[in-house]
C-alpha cells in the first residue's frame, strides 16, 4: 500500500472516497541531521455515513504495547467493516520515539512544556512538541466525534487494563451518561474515574466536542503478549460502542469503577522484592513486598493502606527513598474479585512478584 508524504496544511481526512483506506506521513520537522520527522497517520473510510473517530498511542512514546496494537489494528481493518471515518496515529509523540525516550529531550524546558500531557494548545511556531500538538489537533484530528489514547505505563513498571473515565461536573448529564457508558463497553474490568485535568491531546478534542477516553495496559518499552491484544480488544470495543464497527462488545464478568487510588513509594533506598502482582486483591495492611538493603536486611515492609485492586506494580529490583512501588484501587468487595471469571487474555498476564525465599 502507497503511502503519502504530505505538509501539514496538506493533509485532509475529510475528502477520501468512501470505502477506502490511505495511509500518510505528516510532516513535522526534522533532526539537526536534517533527518525527516513525519507523523505516521491512516485514514479509514467506510462506505457508510457514521461518526468521526479518533485513535492514537505513544503521546509518551515509551508506552510501546500500545503502540503495536494500534498498529496492528491500522493494518488489518478493512474499510468495509467501517460505518464513518477512522483517523488513526500508532505513534504520536514521533520526535520522542525516535530518541526511545518518554518525551523528547532536546526541547528546552525553559521554551514551554516539553510534556505533551501539560499542553492547554498546541503552537506551530514552538518547540518540537508545540508543534507537534498543533499538527495532531489542529491538522490531524479535527471535527472529531470520538476519540481514544492507547496507553501503558513508564520503564519501571507494569499495569493491570484500565479504562480512565475522566468527567467534569458542568457537563451535560446526556453528554456524561454517553462518555460513562463508552467507558464501559471498552471492556476492562477496572475503570478509573477522576476529574478532568486540563490539557494534552484528548482534553483539546473533548473542548472542541469529541467525547473521549483512554485505556492504559501493559510495561513500558514492552510490548510482549497478552498487552497487545487487550489494547486491540479495548479499541474494537470503542469503535462498536461508537456505531463505527458493527457486532458483538466483548464484556468481562463485572466491572470495578474507582476514585481513590492510592499511590505507594517507598521510603527507605535498596532492593525491592514484589509479592503481589498487577490485577490482585489485597487487603489493609497486606505487606505488599518489602526492600532489602545490601547486607540483605529488611529495612522495609510495604503495606496496602486498605482494601484494593493492585493495578500496577514495579518491575526495577532497584529504587531509592521515593522510589514507585505499586499503586492500590480502593473496593471493598473482594469476594466479587477473587471469585469472578477472569477473562481470557487477563488470565495469560505474567508478573514474578512472590515472596522470597530466605536461604
């Protein structure tokens, strides 16, 4: 399949010919080698009228599962199982995956955020990730009815799936009963529910009237099995839930939506040793795992400070005072979590957290 090297100013999503599918790269910049930077970008339209819909990953380009399920899902959909238009960016944040980094380095943090997450607009006029937001939001990504971030989590860590249901309180409760229910039908049993925090990519596309989402999963610089494939079954599941894929939504058994979610670091510098593992119970005062100083003594014992669904622990066997551990999402209702039928793909997640053994 051809692809289509175009400026920003080029680039249209909204002219295509029904029932086909383009792929492009957008022009950003380039490299102080004068090395290209383009933005990879397909554009899927069905033969059908439908909504507009928005999918992209690695606005922190570390977030690697997430970016091979996008796409894998950009290379095998075919534009007649499309009712509307899919606008999909497997990569986002190009100028920071190309130096694997998490953001990219050479802006200078004194010129305006170098996080694309912080951003309120984007400025063609700006830094590498200025621009870059203005090219996605205002070139890309525009009228949007819909739109989805693929995530997963930095180099240190592991994440249970989890849909984030950001709400603002002013907004329309029709609007608010919609974005809740999408939520819902991506499938994952955990869903995260906190106030919107302003900017980045889906807060600039959700002011100009797209309802969004985002679903985290997986490690980072990672994108090893089952993640992938929970990340494609999440965006199937949006694009059903939106009317742009017809069939059947893939549910679990129940679902989990929380507000508190306690993130725990540790106080003491050493090793660390996990004995819990993403997706598992725990209850108040559970020792979580504990850090170890070089004379392998125990300097620290990690407590769950109540009743939770761990969602994401640390891989690093090495952290200093402050160092991430885990993170624990308050429920009281451990029975219904410890005995519900865990779905297919969760089931193949593989962690080595256990206690360890004492020669």
């Amino acid at each position: 399949m051809k692809v289509s090297k175009v400026k920003p100013y080029e680039f249209s999503s909204e002219n295509l010919k029904a029932g086909t599918k383009e792929r492009f790269l957008v022009n950003l910049g380039e490299l102080s080698s004068g090395s290209e930077l383009n933005i990879p970008v397909t554009v899927v339209k069905g033969r059908h009228d439908g909504p507009r819909v928005y999918i992209g990953a690695g606005s922190h380009a570390e977030e690697a599962a997430a970016v091979e399920a996008v796409k894998r899902f950009a290379s095998t959909i075919n534009p007649d199982e499309i009712s509307g238009t899919l606008v999909i960016v497997p990569v986002q944040n190009v100028p920071a995956w190309t130096f694997r980094s998490i953001l990219f380095p050479l802006d200078a943090p004194t010129s305006g955020s170098v996080n694309i997450g912080g951003l309120r607009s984007g400025d063609p006029e700006g830094n590498m990730t200025g621009r870059l937001l203005s090219i996605l939001t205002d070139n890309i990504a525009t009228n949007i009815d819909f739109a989805i971030e693929l995530r997963g989590t930095h180099l240190d860590s592991m994440n249970y799936p989890f849909t984030t249901l950001c709400y603002d309180t002013s907004e329309p409760e029709k609007r608010a009963k919609e974005r809740k229910d999408i939520c819902h039908k991506i499938g994952n049993e955990l869903i995260r529910c906190n106030p919107a925090i302003p900017g980045g990519i889906l807060w600039i596309l959700d002011q100009r009237g797209a309802i969004t989402t985002a679903v985290e999963a997986g490690e980072g610089w990672r994108n090893l099995e089952p993640f992938p494939s929970i990340i494609i079954r999440s965006i199937k599941n949006f694009c059903k839930a939106t009317g742009s894929i017809s069939g059947p939504i893939e549910m679990p058994q129940i679902q989990v939506e929380y507000t508190k979610l306690a993130n725990i670091f540790t106080t003491r510098g050493g090793m660390t040793h996990m004995y819990v593992k993403p997706g598992q119970y725990v209850y108040k005062n559970d020792v979580l795992g504990e850090v170890t100083n070089l004379f392998d003594e125990v300097i620290e014992e990690v407590k769950s400070p109540f009743n939770g669904i761990v969602g994401r622990c640390t891989l690093l066997p090495i952290v200093a005072t402050g160092g991430r551990f885990c993170n624990v999402a308050e429920n009281n209702d451990g029975k219904k979590w410890e005995t519900r039928k865990v779905p297919d793909l969760e089931k193949q997640i593989r962690f080595s957290g256990e206690p360890r053994v004492h020669n």
